[in-house]
C-alpha cells in the first residue's frame, strides 16, 4: 500500500502535522509505504488559472517542487492531506497546493460523475486542525471534504477542534484516533 502524506503546516511538528504522523506511522507498522511532503519546505506556484492541464495536457504544467507531489497521488492508495485552519481556512501553503488538484479534474467529462484524472478507488484522509471551538469550522471541512470526492477520492475526515494555541496541548485523543483510522484503512487494503 503506498501513501502519500502533504503536510500544509508552516510548523514541522504543528498539531495537524503530529496527527499526519501518527496516521503514517502506524500505517508503516503495518507494512504501508509513505511518503511525507512537507509543503513549507518546497518551493512552489498556487494554481495559475493558464487552464494549461486542460487545453495542453492531462497534468498541471508548472514546473516545480508541486509536480513530482502531483504525480504521486495517481500511484498513491491514500493521500494524507494535513493542514492548520488559520482565519476561515487553510493557511496559505497548503491552499495554494490544494488550487492545483485543478489538474486533476477532468473538465471534458460527461455529466457521470466520473470527473477525476486519477484512478478509481483512491481514500483521501484529511487532517485538519484549529483553536476555536469545536465543531466551529464545520464549513472549511465540509468544502475540502466535497472538493476531494469531486477529485475522486473517498474522504476521511480528522478534524480537531477547539485546541489550545501552545503547540504541545494536549492531542492524545486525535492521535489516537488517527492510529485507529491507519489501522482499519490499511488492513482493508
């Protein structure tokens, strides 16, 4: 099993990167590969709206450290998406690598359902964090949630809200449930 882990934190060891981990971690005990993209690290465009992925070819046609990570996620069985919720949304890193899974929509398609370039059968589990209230950005999850199945992926949402803003509070519970999740996601595969 190959997994693909992108994570948006502009901290290494943030909350939504720590809860990222412990999915992948528990997942290679388990025999999975993974592998990490840490987007802070990488040196990248957000989408350019050149349309280019739909008019020149079936991949986004920016050239950066975005599209060996873009590339992977055909061959990948579960993408790990894992970013911070800062002022309404996601903060930036990952928002701008999230506008590129643009190229992987398939603009030409029939009125099916089938609208994505990636092949069938793809979980995405995305791990998003914040500091307000539970429950309170319910809105941000429920739209990366609906833009990951229209990229054809089935989603499994983690969302940890209501966080104390030191980044070591205490997250045992999420941890916990990203392992649980990694357990039955990868014995199912």
């Amino acid at each position: 099993m190959n997994i693909v882990s992108i994570l948006g934190s502009p901290r290494k060891n943030g909350t939504s990167a720590r809860i990222a981990r412990a999915f992948t971690e528990t997942a290679a005990t388990y025999g999975a590969a993974v592998t990490d993209y840490s987007l802070n690290a990488m040196q990248y465009r957000g989408c350019q709206g050149c349309e280019g992925c739909h008019t020149r070819s079936d991949r986004c046609v920016l050239l950066d450290d975005v599209t060996p990570v873009l590339d992977r996620l055909h061959a990948a069985d579960i993408v790990v998406f894992a970013a911070p919720i800062y002022f309404g949304d996601t903060c930036g890193q990952f928002k701008s690598f999230f506008d590129r899974l643009w190229s992987l929509i398939r603009t030409d398609a029939p009125d099916d359902g089938e609208n994505s370039r990636l092949p069938p059968g793809k979980v995405a589990v995305l791990v998003l964090t914040h500091v307000d209230a539970a429950g309170a950005h319910t809105d941000v999850a429920e739209r990366y949630v609906r833009n990951l199945e229209f990229c054809g992926f089935e989603v499994r949402p983690l969302v940890a809200g209501g966080l104390r803003l030191q980044p070591n509070g205490d997250i045992d519970g999420h941890l916990r449930a990203a392992a649980a999740l990694a357990r039955e996601l990868v014995r199912a595969g």
